[in-house]
C-alpha cells in the first residue's frame, strides 16, 4: 500500500520533487518538495485507494474509535469517506475557533470519553496535527490515533508526537516516495541526495549556499 499510494501522488503530481529549483514555503524556509493532496479528491481511482489504505489502518488499530475526525480543511473529505465506509460518526477540527455562535473550535457530536481517529492529509512538522488533537481532548475526546496521507518524514516532527504520547501512522512517506521517483528515473542520483538531505536537516538546508 505505501508504494502504490506513493506511484499515485505522484502521477497526480500531488507530491512535485524539485530539488534544484526549490519552492519558499509561507514560513520563508526553502523546500526541495510541495506535496498538495488536496488534488486526490478530484480523481476517483485515486481517492478510493487512498481510503483502502485507511481502512486498513482503521482496521488495525488494537483500541477501536467511536468517532472518525478530520482536520480542517483537507482533511475532512477524507475522513468523511472513512467515516461512511466503517459507519462511524464524524467530527471535523477547525483550524481556529469560529468568531460567532457557539464559537466551536470542533464541528459535530462529541461525547466525553468517546475514541478518536484523526485523519491528517499530510504530516510536516506535526503542529496541526498536535494542536487539532488537544482540540478534541479539551472537549472529552481521547485521540487514539493519528492518520495520514503522507508524511515528510521530518525528526522533528517524529519528536513532537512522541512528545505528546501520541501515536500517529502514514499511507506513504518520502522514503518511499523516493525510491518510486528513482526508479522510475523521475530523479537523478544528486536530486536524490539533496532531498535526502533536506529530509534530515530542512532548516540546514533552507538557509544553505547555493
């Protein structure tokens, strides 16, 4: 399942490599890679891949959920599958809490106690991951789990969540995904050296000579 939902990001072009001509994130830091699954939900093959690979994680779990959540705003179509698909109820975690109304930071029917899925369409430093989980955990909710789409595979981002004693898991990740690209000579031998490591210093690597 890991190299078939790499092969498909990729021929989505929902993951684009570009080490030598990097992308600026919002932060001003440089990346070699921009991973943007919010394309999935336009192809139906590919979504529904996606979903069998949560299936599967949903049904691996030792502790099962009561509810499936998803993070605001990608997020939430894919938890809305997975919800459908094991008939579960359905949150979804706003980024911010609303400005009016109840201001609800969590949108749907929370009870106390009740397990929780999160479901992530990509893990980078971890932050909203994080953040969306101690917003369920205010309200009652015990977050059993964190899934992903992909993950950057960044150390820090591993630290955190074992920081947090929370457990998290990905369809794919950037090992993967490059061992997919190098075979499929989508990346040379250098290209691939210099996403390796940016994997293991980004900040090092952004702020680098070129």
């Amino acid at each position: 399942m890991e190299r078939k939902i790499a092969e498909l990001l990729l021929e989505l072009g929902a993951v684009t490599l570009s080490p030598l001509k990097p992308f600026t994130w919002a932060s001003g830091l440089h990346s070699p890679i921009y991973c943007d699954n919010r394309l999935i939900i336009s192809h139906v093959e590919a979504r529904r891949t996606v979903i069998s690979g949560f299936i599967e994680l949903f049904e691996s779990l030792t502790t099962k959920p009561d509810v499936i959540a998803g993070t605001a705003t990608a997020g939430i179509p894919h938890a809305a599958w997975l919800a459908e698909a094991v008939a579960l109820p359905m949150i979804y975690v706003r980024s911010s809490e609303k400005k009016h109304g109840r201001k609800n930071m969590i949108e749907g029917h929370l009870q106390q106690g009740q397990a929780v899925l999160l479901i992530e369409d990509l893990i980078s430093t971890g932050g909203s991951s994080i953040n969306a989980a101690s917003a369920i955990t205010n309200q009652g909710g015990q977050v059993i789990h964190v899934g992903a789409i992909f993950t950057y595979e960044m150390k820090h981002a591993i630290a955190r969540f074992l920081n947090e004693s929370l457990d998290f898991s990905c369809l794919t990740g950037l090992s993967t995904l490059l061992s997919v690209a190098m075979e499929k000579q989508m990346i040379s031998q250098k290209e691939l050296e210099l996403l390796q490591l940016w994997s293991n210093d980004p900040i090092s690597w952004s702020t680098r000579d070129r």
